[in-house]
C-alpha cells in the first residue's frame, strides 16, 4: 500500500504502520484485533504497539482487565509529524551550513560544470548572490540566456566588463570592438562571471559541448578578472588612438603566440 511506502518514509517501520492504520481504521482494538486485521504476527504485535506509544501515535488503555490501543487523532499525529520534520530541517539546515562553511575555509573548489542546465543555474545563483560588484565577458549567445539576470543585479551592484555582439548590454560594459577574432566562426566564445572578487564561473560557449567551471579561488579569480580588465583597456586604447592600432595589436599577438609554439617546438 502507498501509505504504508509514506510511513515508512517518515521512519517507521512496515509494522509500526500496519498497526497505525489498521488502528485509524478501527479507533480501539485489542492487539489480538490489531494483529488479524493487520497480518502482524502476534509474536510481534505487542512490542510494536508498545513502540508506537512510546513514539506518542497510540493510547493504551485498560478497563475490565483489558487492554486495548486507540490512535492519536490524525490531525493530531500529522502536525506532530510536521513539527517533528521542521525541527530536523532547522537542525540540518544549521549544523550543513556549518559544515559547508568550514570546508570553505580549508579547502578552495574548483568544480567542474558539465551540462546547459547546470551552468546557466550557477550563474544565476552568482548574480543573485552579489552584493559589491559583477564582473563578466560574455558573447551574445551567454548573455542573452541571463539577460534579466544581469539587469536584475545591476539594480543593487556595479557590473563592469566586456560584451562580444551583444545587442543593447548595460551602459556599465564595454563592447568589444571588431576583430578577426571576433569574427572568426572558429573562435571559441568563452564566458567569465565574477561575483564580489569571491566566486566564479567561467568556460566556453554553450553553443558546442557545454563545459565550464565554478571556483572559489582567489588566485583563479584575480588572473581571469585581471585578462577581462586588459582586454578593456586595450578596446579602449584601440578606440581612442587615431592611428590604426587594430592591426599593430593583431600583429604583436600573432608574433607573441608564434614564439611560444617555436619555442616548445624546439622544446619537443
């Protein structure tokens, strides 16, 4: 019976609600009683019923030299079931937090977000969590699916950083300029949230296999931050200076890159 299964669930045994209900059904029976219409062996019945008074669900009473069981009212057992699970979820909620919290102070995470659902559902909790300030780089594709995220946050906190062909984002952010990179249907759209300099997720885009991490590092958070404010100054710099800069930079990044992979070419 499904009733028995939820019983169960709240932690007592088959016996125990065979003879709860079988009681409800009854209002008082003799646990000889109690035992044919529940199918408890009578060998049994006796320490069951005793356990369910000792748990407060059932009455013993004796008249006439007879003892028989009658069960609390239900409205009764349920609010003294829901007091009892309130009391538990306060005690874990509590004692959880603790233990979270202790763990946040030993050990810094880096976890690794394998599915949409996952990653977008962290990023939410970031920027809800914020209390200072937001610092993001994001392609259209990421920022669309926690727009109003990021317009809600905006509300309470300062969000800086940069956007990749994002449609109207927030005054605060910078859009970044056109580029090859940019351009490229190659290039990989990566993401960076970061929330109060203390937590943050970061990984590619959601479009191909979905894959980022969540860390609470702070060495993590400093560099990845840090790469987001050079790449707005560089925008910025671009943008400014009149002379064509675009292609200097592009030609100092490729000759950058060229002689790393010379040099662990010679390496190997």
């Amino acid at each position: 019976m499904e009733i028995i299964m939820q019983l169960k669930k709240l932690g007592y045994t088959e016996y125990e609600s065979k003879a709860y209900i079988t009681l409800v059904q009854q209002q008082h029976a003799t646990a000889y009683q109690v035992s044919k219409h529940s199918g408890i062996p009578r060998a049994r019945i006796y320490d069951t019923l005793d356990s369910l008074a000792e748990k407060g669900l059932v009455m013993k009473e004796e008249v006439a030299n007879q003892i028989t069981y009658r069960p609390i009212p239900i409205d009764i057992f349920l609010q003294k079931t829901t007091d009892s699970w309130q009391q538990n979820m306060s005690f874990l909620t509590a004692e959880l937090a603790k233990l979270e919290q202790q763990q946040k102070q030993v050990e810094k995470k880096l976890l690794v977000l394998k599915n949409e659902e996952m990653i977008v559902s962290y990023c939410r909790k970031l920027l809800k969590k914020a209390k200072k300030r937001i610092v993001l780089s994001m392609w259209d594709s990421m920022y669309e699916l926690l727009r109003e995220d990021i317009e809600q946050a905006a509300q309470d906190v300062r969000i800086q950083g940069m956007t990749l062909h994002v449609k109207a984002p927030l005054e605060t952010l910078d859009q970044h300029r056109l580029t090859y990179f940019t351009e490229n249907k190659n290039s990989k759209q990566w993401f960076i949230l970061s929330v109060d300099g203390e937590e943050m997720v970061y990984g590619a885009s959601l479009d191909a296999e979905p894959s980022a991490f969540y860390t609470d590092d702070a060495a993590h958070i400093y560099l990845l931050e840090d790469y987001i404010w050079h790449d707005v100054l560089v925008n910025r710099l671009v943008q400014r200076n009149n002379d064509n800069l675009e292609d200097w930079v592009a030609a100092e990044r490729a000759k950058f890159f060229s002689q790393i992979e010379e040099a662990g070419d010679r390496e190997s």
